[in-house]
C-alpha cells in the first residue's frame, strides 16, 4: 500500500554520491540515411513562429559529415533541436539491499568493489543521470540530443540502445585522440549504484566517488561535433553532477561557446552546488560563471538557501536573478508544496499534485524537461510550472528512473485529475511580504475573491483545459504543429 502524498520534487542524489555519467556519437551508414523520408512539418509553432525542417533532418544528428544539408544548417543558424544535455549519462545499477553502502570512503569502495565483480542481471540496469531529463523531454515531444562520453562496453551499448528507442541522438564530446587508451577503465561507461534498502531509503555510489579528477579529467576539447549539437540546439541543459566527469574548463568552454551561438542555457547545481561553491578555485569559478550566464537556474529551496544565505526562497530566487547577467528565470523546487518561478517583474507560484509516491527518484529531472517544454513553447509561467509539477508527480508514481519516468499519456490523465495540493494560507503567508511592485500569480483549484488583491489566483480548470490541447498535439508525433 502506497502512501497518498504530494509529489516531493527536491533533489533526487540523496545520501551518497552524485550521479555520473557518458556518450558516444552512433555512426550513421548511408545505407540508413538512403532509407529515411523527406517529411516536412512543423517543429514549432508558437505564436506566429514556425521552423519547418525535414523529417529526415530530425532524427539524424549527421553533425560534420560535409553534406550540403549541413553545410546550410550552418550558415543558417537553424536550432532544429529543442534541448541538449551536457554530461552526466550513466548506467543505474538499483539493487535492493539490506543495509546501505557505509560512509567511511574505504568502506564503500569495498562496498562498490564487491558489488562489481560482476554484471547483475540486466533486469537490474536503467539509464541515469541526465538520461532521465532527456527521456521525459523526448516523451513531451521535444527534440533531444545528448552530448558526452559513453564507453564501448556492454554497459555502454545499452545506454545507447535505450536513448536510440527513446529518439534521442547521442554526440561523442571529445575529438579522438589517438592518444587515448580506449581500453582504460577512465573511458567506460560511469556506473552508479542505486541502492534501495527495506525503507526505501536511497544510497549512490560510484566510481565518481573515489577520485579527486573528474572522472573523464582525459577530456579536454570540445569536439566538432559538440560545437554543431550546441550550436543546433535552442536549450543546453546542465547540471551540478557534470563537475563529477567534466573538468571546469571544459564545461565552462560549453557555456561560452553556448552563449557565442544564442543557445539558451539551463543549470540547475543540485545538492553538488554547495561543495562546488567551497571547492577548487577552478570549480567556485565555473559554478560562479553557470550562476551568472545561465538563463534559467533551478533549484530546491535548501539549495537556494546554500548558495545565497537566504531562507525566504523568494528572496534567494530575486538575489540569483540580480547576481545574473543573463538570467531570466529562477525556479525555486519547494518539495511536497510545489514550485516558484521568478523573474524580474513577476513571480508565480503552483502547488503539487497529490499522488500515490512510489519513487521520487527521476522526479527532479522530469520536472526540468517540462520547463524546458514551457519556455520553448512562451507558455504563460504559472502554465509551464502546472506542467512541470504535473511530469514529476507522474514519475513518482513509478519505480525508479530512466524509461520509468513519466510517459506523455500518465501526464495527461493527473492534468484532467486536477488533484492538487492546495494550502491557501501558506502560500498568501509566503507571498504577502513580496506584493508591492511585483505580479504575483498562484495557481488555485478556483478563482476565489478575497482580501488580497495583489494576488491573481489562476484557476486550474482554465489552465488545464488550455494545455490539454497543446499536450494532445504532441502525441501525434507532431510537436508544436498546433
């Protein structure tokens, strides 16, 4: 029997260690892009805007192979990619066990070593890390590429596999070299351990955990490849756990040549943003640099509160948009409450959905791949953090991550469920001190007249019978042509 909760969308790296991750870019015969059909239609149309691109050109990323067809994507600035991820691709390994790894760093290497010795059952592996993002942004309709490392091993061949069924285009981060010994256990795919124990309670472990360099420190360049995918891209998505396989400099090298071609840029720190901010002076200045060039930053209330020394997540949310150079959003993740979204000139706020939790493991990255879908599309704020919490609460009612987070249809049915996590007098509690200058919007089951007319209650019947059809659309296989 589950218990009824409201979705909780704090971090899902508890306890342990961060999640890692890699990627490897599949090689396309001509034999499989002779097959493909040329199908025009739409990859969005929001407001007057339309891009029409080929239906071939979608699901192949033939990125640098001299065609003509690249060669205009170029010159054009076409982003027929709606968001890329940057880093962090692993392989979970969730295994139920009796006692969670220990927290001497010795004892959980024993701990890791031994549970390594050999491959479980494949019924045990799920894809992880930023794979949970992108599958929940694929299964909104979105077009999603991922960009890194992932080794040529067993564990690497189902990774890609997985994004492969999912639609998902894998790029190699790094320009070969041949220098490097592909045979080294540095170039395989990162294994992270999720441990269950009989309360449910999560432990991570990987080999992430045991080094003081990154755990692909052999990466130093952004590829060819990698440049086009970020370039083709309208969102790169990043987040804290990147630190762990990266080096600073070449994330920061990403976020540069993000910002040199009109990539938007997504960050969201996690619980890794507070040793980052009192790490190496190479890590505190790449996070610096994330925090102030990001254009949308997301993060829970604690971390927020880490990063800022500002309790009120409201404040902390305003401290980041005016310590930004290019931030346009923060979205505050208030856990079984719901979600802010700040911006210069307004704040809006949505409760949760109530659900019956099972996993909240996933449940972050799904609700990040929703607000991408928001901000591609111009949904108004309060929408897009309707959907966003609606796609994580979905993922907590399965086990687990990766294929298991939410599907467009469960999505769907919790919208039309209108089930959400009402506290009226929090959230006027939270959001009175703010209702001088600012727009103050809260989702609400009804437009209920009161006291307070600096707060405009968007009721949820109107919200969900305007995004319904919008969501509709895209399962036809047709984003954005509605």
């Amino acid at each position: 029997m589950h218990n009824q909760a409201a979705l909780s969308l704090k971090s899902n790296y508890a306890l342990f260690s961060p999640y890692p991750n890699t990627f490897q870019n599949p090689i396309l015969s001509p034999s499989s892009l002779a097959k493909r059909n040329f199908c025009y239609y739409s990859i969005l149309k929001c407001r007057g805007t339309e891009i029409h691109v080929s239906k071939q050109h979608l699901n192949s990323l033939s990125f640098g192979n001299g065609s003509v067809e690249d060669e205009r994507v170029k010159s054009a600035g076409v982003k027929d990619i709606d968001v890329a991820t940057l880093g962090n691709l692993c392989v979970d390994i969730v295994l139920s066990v009796q006692h969670l790894p220990p927290k001497p760093l010795d004892q959980r290497k024993s701990y890791m070593d031994e549970l390594s010795k050999s491959p479980p059952d494949k019924k045990y592996w799920e894809a992880g890390g930023n794979c949970n993002m992108a599958i929940a942004a694929a299964r909104l309709g979105l077009h999603v590429a991922t960009v890194g490392h992932v080794g040529d091993e067993i564990y690497g061949r189902f990774l890609l596999d997985v994004l492969r069924n999912e639609g998902i285009k894998t790029v190699e981060m790094n320009e070969r070299n041949d220098k490097i010994d592909t045979s080294s256990t540095a170039y395989e795919t990162l294994l992270c351990w999720v441990l269950v124990d009989p309360l449910q309670r999560h432990g991570f472990c990987s080999r992430a955990d045991f080094s003081d360099e990154p755990a692909f420190s052999w990466m130093s360049t952004l590829s060819n490849e990698a440049k086009m995918a970020i370039r083709r891209s309208k969102i790169i998505f990043c987040n804290g756990y990147g630190f762990d396989e990266l080096s600073p400099h070449l994330l920061v090298s990403a976020l540069d040549y993000a910002v040199e071609v009109g990539t938007s840029v997504f960050f969201d720190p996690g619980p890794r943003g507070k040793s980052l901010s009192t790490g190496t002076p190479e890590e505190r200045k790449a996070l610096d640099k994330y925090l102030r060039m990001s254009d949308v930053l997301l993060l829970t209330s604690e971390e927020a509160e880490s990063l800022t020394g500002t309790v009120d997540p409201i404040v902390a949310g305003q401290q980041l948009l005016r310590e930004g150079i290019r931030t346009k959003w923060v979205i505050i993740k208030m856990g079984a409450k719901g979600s802010i979204l700040i911006t210069h000139s307004s704040i809006s706020c949505a409760p949760a959905f109530k659900v019956n939790l099972i996993d909240t493991v996933g449940c972050g990255d799904s609700f990040v791949a929703a607000i991408v879908f928001g901000y591609i599309h111009k949904m108004p704020l309060v929408y897009t953090l309707t959907i966003a919490n609606g796609v994580g609460a979905a993922t907590a009612m399965g086990c687990g991550a990766g294929r298991n987070v939410a599907t467009l249809k469960q999505v769907l049915e919790l919208l039309r469920g209108s089930n959400i996590n009402e506290d009226d007098s929090y959230w006027v509690e939270l959001l009175k001190s703010h209702s001088g200058a600012q727009e103050i919007t809260l989702l609400a089951k009804l437009a209920v007249n009161g006291n307070h007319n600096w707060l405009r209650r968007a009721p949820m019947q109107n919200v969900v019978s305007e995004l319904l059809p919008r969501l509709e659309c895209a399962q036809t296989n047709q984003v954005g042509a509605c």
